[in-house]
C-alpha cells in the first residue's frame, strides 16, 4: 500500500463529514486538564480531548520518551519491470514478501511494475542522538547496501536502475509492541503509537479502537494486547544514543527484548 497516497485519498472524504484539517500548524506544547490547551506558533487551541497520533514524533511533545524512539528507515523503488522482467523473477499482478532477517528486509511490487524495497541491513536504518526527527539527508551507502541485499533476493534485476528513493521516521519500542489507550488526570488524551514500522495497517485499526475507547464501547478490545499495553522502558540520551550505536555495530541486529 502506497501510505501516502493513502492519506490523500483520506482527506475529501475527512472533509466532507465536516472535518478541519489544519496543516503546517505545529503543536509546540500541551497544558493538560479538563479543557486541553494547545499552544501554536500563531495562538492557542483549547479541546476537550486529544489524540496522540503522532508516532515516532511523540516524545517531541513530551509523552512516551522513555517508551519509544525515532528511527529512520530508507526505501527505494526501481524502475517498471518489463513483463519479460516479471516473468523470469515470477511476479505478476501483485507480489511481495518480507525475511525476518536481524534487519528485516521487505519487497513489493507497486502498481506500475515497480520494486519497492526497504531494510535488509544495519545502513537502511538510522537512529539521531537526541530522538531527533528531521533527517538531514538520504544516506548513498544504504542505498548501495539494500541494492546489494536486493540482488540476493532478485538478481535478474542487477540492471534494473532505481527512480525513487526516500526515509521514513518509525516509532520503534523495545518489545516491538504498539499501544492504545487513554490517559491523564482527565482520561481525555488518547495515544496510539509504537507501531514499530507497520503504522499504515495499525493506525487505522487504531482509529477505530480510539473511538470506542471514547464512546466507552470497548469491551471488545480489552483482552488484545495492545490495548493500554505497557512499554519497556528505554534509557534516555547520551546512554540511548551510546546503546543503539554498540549494539548495531557489533551484533549487526536491531535492539530489542
């Protein structure tokens, strides 16, 4: 699934059962209590409640620092496969698979004829000190890494060029386990995050899970594990920074419980 043009597809629809979309508006801080304040560069906002759908942008905020971290994750796409091209790899209409490797490597095929290809090492994946979220700019090495990791998988490809390439910034938890619930003095911020690189499914289910959590109809949810999960906790910097950096370096894996 194209995330973006997910959410495009999303908004006339947000739209047209009376939903105001307000973009390029910055929440700098949040006042909690029976009404909500939020502060803006231009003005405060008040609400009666609020949800956290911010992901790996949440600890800017000051929620959930010690439960996850921001990791960017590289991505590219080649160009449209002829079907000749289709053919001696196997793929047709649609295809795609992933390989639990210590970095996970994933593939799919795009409408176009398209592969999309994420993971597969430890340079596809990087971590800021300081849970910064703005990446200062796509790394050549991790793209010439996954290439390489690619071939292994599809080596018929070797002269296929890549078009596209891009980062993402993912809400890694330690135990890889997302939550959704509500909380504070108020029960009136609700959270969902922690996807931990599967937000495109998981945050539409949370929607839904969010929404019945405030309607109080959430009988349903109450015994999945997600539902108001505890995170483990994940020391905070310079140690966050030191850890990561080690651990991937001499282990080639990605930490976690």
């Amino acid at each position: 699934m194209n995330g973006a043009q997910f959410v495009r597809c999303l908004r006339p629809i947000l739209e047209q059962q009376g939903v105001i979309i307000h973009e390029n508006t910055p929440v700098l801080k949040i006042h909690e209590g029976s009404t909500i304040t939020l502060t803006t560069p231009e003005g405060e906002i008040q609400a009666k409640a609020i949800v956290l759908g911010t992901n790996g942008y949440t600890g800017k905020l000051g929620y959930f620092r010690k439960a996850i971290f921001p990791l960017h994750s590289h991505v590219f796409a080649t160009a449209p496969l002829s079907s000749d091209q289709l053919a001696r790899i196997g793929w047709h209409q649609a295809a795609g698979y992933s390989d639990d490797l210590d970095r996970i490597s994933y593939s799919s095929l795009s409408r176009e004829g398209r592969i999309v290809f994420g993971g597969g090492s430890n340079d596809s994946y990087d971590y800021l000190f300081n849970n910064r979220t703005s990446y200062p700019g796509l790394s050549d090495k991790a793209f010439r890494t996954m290439h390489s990791t690619m071939l292994k998988y599809l080596p018929t490809l070797r002269d296929v060029p890549i078009t596209h390439k891009w980062a993402g910034t993912l809400a890694i938890s330690f135990k890889r386990n997302c939550a959704m619930g509500v909380m504070g003095a108020h029960r009136n911020v609700y959270y969902a995050l922690g996807y931990s690189g599967h937000g495109v499914v998981l945050a539409n289910l949370a929607g839904k899970v969010l929404t019945d959590i405030y309607s109080g109809d959430d009988q349903q949810w109450r015994k999945l594990p997600f539902y108001h999960a505890d995170f483990a906790p994940i020391p905070l910097e310079p140690f966050r920074w030191i850890g990561y950096q080690i651990f991937t370096r001499l282990t080639g894996r990605s930490p976690r419980l």
